[in-house]
C-alpha cells in the first residue's frame, strides 16, 4: 500500500498522544522530521476529537501541551503546516470528528502524497 511508512509514523504520533504509548522525547523524535502540514493535521484533530467534555480530554490534552511546552518546535511546526492549501480544503468540507483516527490517517497521508 502507497506510503505506508507515512501512515505508521503518524499512527504513531496519535498512539504516542491519545495513549501515552512514548514519552514526549520519543514524541518529538516522531515529529520532528515530519512533514508540518501533518504535524499540523495531527494536533487539530486530536483537539477536535477530545473537546473539555471527553472523558479522556485531561490525559490527552495534558500530553499534547506536555509536548508542545516542552518541545516548542513542535507547535512552531505545526504552525508553519497550518499555512498549506490542503488546510482549507479539508476544514471548509470536512469535520475532524467525522473521521476515526485511522480513517483520518489514510485520507491526510494520501492527500499529502499525491
């Protein structure tokens, strides 16, 4: 399948967040030489997947903030990925809660590779 690798990374980047699966060092290292638009897609939609009034909202809130308070480099990325033309396309057709974090993965990946 196309760009599984890109996919594994980003699965691992949620893993890393909505389950705590690695620590935020390892997080970074995930990060750091990913594609900003992705890092980007990855933050919004875990935001967007765990508003205040998810019951997993603290834990996985608590290490995206860990991480970007820890590693500013990882917000200052995303933040330059925010900045793509696909960032419109997907937010004025799509919904981040629409989508599992597997279906997101597929479609962002795919998006950003063709």
């Amino acid at each position: 399948m196309a760009f599984e690798h890109e996919k594994r990374t980003a699965r691992a980047i949620l893993a890393a967040i909505e389950d705590a699966q690695l620590n935020t060092a390892n997080t970074w290292h995930l990060i750091e030489d990913a594609d900003p638009t992705l890092v980007y897609f990855l933050f919004a939609w875990l935001r967007a997947r765990y508003p205040a009034s998810h019951p997993a909202s603290d834990g996985v809130l608590g290490r995206l903030g860990a991480l970007v308070t820890e590693f500013p480099a990882a917000a200052r990325l995303a933040k330059k990925g925010e900045k793509d033309s696909l960032v419109p396309w997907f937010e004025e057709g799509h919904s981040y809660r629409d989508y599992s974090n597997q279906e997101f993965v597929e479609l962002i990946v795919d998006k950003l590779e063709s």
